[in-house]
C-alpha cells in the first residue's frame, strides 16, 4: 500500500500479465526479477494474471490474482469487467501490462479505472500479430501514459506498425543479475557431461530457448549442427528449453535423417540453465525474430562467445566480431561458418566470452534496468494530473493517506 512522509512515497504497481510458465520463461521470469528487485520502500508492486498456463508453475508472490479466461467474446468482456473492478479496488498509481491480451483488456481496464498511469510493453517485432491484433492494438495504442520498449528496433517497430507516437516510447533495455550467471559451476559440469555421455575433450555447442513457435529458428540449429559435424568429429548439441510435441517431433524426425541424433540433446525445460551454461563452449541464438533476447543475455552474462542472427535487438547486445558473431537469420550455412570459427580457436572463445561479460556488467545489469524503471515510474506518477492535484491540495506529490483495499473476489478465484 502507499504510504507518504514528506515529499517521500511509495507508488501502488499492477503488473498484468496473460500468463506465467514459471521463473524460466524469457518476459515472465524478467517480470518476477522486476518485482523482487523493486525498492519496496518507494514501490508496492502487485500481480495480476489473466490466466494460469497449461504446464506453468504457481508463483508464490504477494498480492498475487488469478483469473481464467479469456476464451470467447463474452469471457473477455467479463474478464474487462472484472479487470476493472480489481484495479479500481486496489487504487493503483500505475498499471503496467505486458504479452498482447493484456496490452489490450489491462489498458483499457485501467483507463476505466482512472489509473493515472499506464505503462504498456512492447518486447518483441510482432511476428505473432494478427491484422486483428494489429487493429485492436492501434486501436488502444494511444492510450498508455508511456510505451516500454526493450529495443531501440522494437520502438521503431511500434511505432511504424501501430501508429504510437515514437516520443511516447521509451526505450529500457533487459537486465541481468552478473553474479548469478558469471560462476561457471565447474563441479556440476563435469557431472553433467558424464550424465549426459559427452566423452572428455569433446565441445558441445549449445542453445537455450523454448521453442514453441518456429520463429525460435531451431531447424537452422539442426542444419547447422549437421554442417558443423561435417568439418569437426568431436562436437556435441544442446538444446535447453521446452517445446510443443509437434516441433519436438518434426526436430527429432531431422536430426534421424540427418544421422545427427546420437550427438543431440534435449534438456527439456530447467529451472536453473547455469550448470547447463556452464558445459557449453559455444553458444547459438538461431532465431528469425527477437526484440531483445534475455536468452543472449544469460550467454554473455555467463562468459560465453555467441553466434546470433542479426535481428531485432540483437546488434545493441552484441558487438559484431567483439563480444560474438552476428549473422544473417535463416541461414544454417552463416550460423555454422561462424560456429566452427569460435570452436577452432580457443584463444577467441576466451576473448569474446571475457569481453561479452564485461559488456553486461556495463551496459545490461539487473542494477541498472531497475534503477532506470524506478526512475520512470515515478517521472510519470509525479506529471501526472493525479500528483499535481494532490500538490494544489498541500499534500505533496503524492496525494498521500489512501491505502490499497484488497483484491475484489466475484468469482471465488484467487
């Protein structure tokens, strides 16, 4: 709840998200960071999710609401309702949506509401939008306070294909936790190779990421894989994530032809991708679209060269020929000719995977992200009409003394 001293406050946040996989998803698991991390001196961060998803997780966290839905016209129109209900109840300073169901039912709920701030996301290059997603989302783009981005390539993408004024986005880059990833965990690999029948002095060329839309890229991987086998003997493939039974298959059918699946391996999804990280020597991003990929970030942040196709948000993490390669998407030629450079010259692994660290302690810590969405935060809350009538009134910028009430419970679902 929102409590004020003096000038001090301390903000109500509404994160609304359609679905949480759990702490390995790429957007949900950033989302779980931001709010643990979060000052809770100044912020009161509380969650809401349209839906618990097939195979996720329970995430324990305060303040936390479910609901189920939407599924049909009617479902969405009262799940809106709903929606509106919660956020009116809990009073919130801002209301920050992420994934497109969301975007759409929790920006207009909070308009509704009179949240006197909305904070949309952005977080990808909108390969999954529908026209009608693309009318629906330019339809209610205009509404949100301010539109995060997670990419300068994601921001001219908003605003080129939904119409939002570019100077109503802003641009934050993901963060990571560095001393979390840079501890390579030497004893578990040297398990985990055993577990997994890697023999001692072989390489092992990795790829974290859940697959379960082609755009991941993972049919390059596999025809990468192949070429690379061609030129070296000694190397094997990871493949750390989760994927529809469908994509599994047709990937697996692959690797059978191309005589590859004694040297392939499929994790499957993991809560911890450290000791996995830790046995790579390489690491691939083979995907055809990215905003900005969290699963680039835990590479660099755990020391290790990359191979990644230049899409997206790609080329501001990645510094083509420095901290990794960068090449053309949808091309398993490009991926592998790059590949079998960094797996020939250790010296260059060394080097790249150093340089890539140091990077992410630079430009893309976890420290750093938070600090800059606090800031943010509290930039909009205090322009917005709500703060400067609570100041006309004498009661600073925050208007001060209310208190969040609890969450509303019309369907019995918490």
């Amino acid at each position: 709840m929102r409590h004020m001293t003096g000038s001090n406050l301390r903000l109500n946040i509404l994160y609304v998200i359609d679905y949480l996989y759990g702490e390995h998803g790429g957007t949900e698991g950033q989302l779980l960071q931001i709010m643990r991390n979060l000052d809770w001196s100044r912020f009161d961060p509380a969650l809401c999710c349209l839906w618990q998803a097939r195979g996720g997780e329970r995430i324990e966290i305060p303040h936390f609401h479910l609901f189920q839905g939407p599924v049909g016209w009617r479902s969405t129109l009262s799940c809106l309702y709903r929606l509106w209900r919660v956020i009116g109840a809990g009073r919130f300073d801002i209301v920050h949506t992420f994934f497109p169901t969301s975007n759409i039912l929790g920006v207009l709920a909070a308009r509704l509401a009179r949240v006197p701030v909305i904070v949309a996301s952005r977080r990808d290059l909108g390969y999954w939008k529908r026209w009608r997603d693309r009318v629906l989302l330019r339809a209610v783009g205009r509404i949100p306070t301010c539109t995060l981005a997670n990419s300068h390539e994601v921001k001219r993408c908003t605003a080129r294909c939904e119409g939002v004024n570019p100077k109503k986005i802003t641009v934050i880059h993901g963060g990571v936790d560095l001393d979390f990833y840079c501890g390579r965990v030497e004893g578990q690999a040297g398990a985990l190779k055993m577990k997994q029948g890697v023999p001692q002095g072989n390489l092992i060329v990795g790829v974290v990421a859940n697959y379960h839309r082609t755009v991941k890229g993972l049919h390059y991987f596999v025809g990468a894989a192949k070429l690379v086998s061609v030129n070296m003997q000694n190397v094997w493939f990871f493949v750390v994530g989760r994927g529809e039974r469908d994509q599994d298959e047709r990937l697996r059918n692959r690797l059978c032809e191309l005589g590859l699946e004694a040297r392939f391996v499929f994790t499957g999804p993991q809560r911890d991708v450290r000791p996995f990280l830790s046995l790579f020597d390489v690491a691939v991003l083979p995907s055809l679209s990215e905003g900005f990929s969290n699963s680039l970030l835990e590479y660099m942040a755990a020391g290790l060269p990359c191979v990644a196709t230049d899409v997206g948000g790609n080329k501001e993490l990645v510094v083509d020929g420095e901290t990794g390669f960068l090449v053309k998407p949808a091309s398993a030629q490009a991926l592998a000719e790059k590949t079998i450079v960094l797996l020939r010259n250790p010296g260059l692994r060394e080097k790249m995977g150093r340089m890539a660290q140091e990077r992410v302690r630079t430009h893309f810590s976890m420290t750093k992200m938070i600090r800059e969405l606090e800031t943010l935060y509290e930039h909009l809350y205090l322009c917005s009409s709500r703060a400067k009538a609570a100041a006309r009134r004498g009661f600073g910028p925050s208007g001060g003394g209310r208190h969040r009430r609890a969450f509303p419970n019309p369907t019995g679902e918490t």
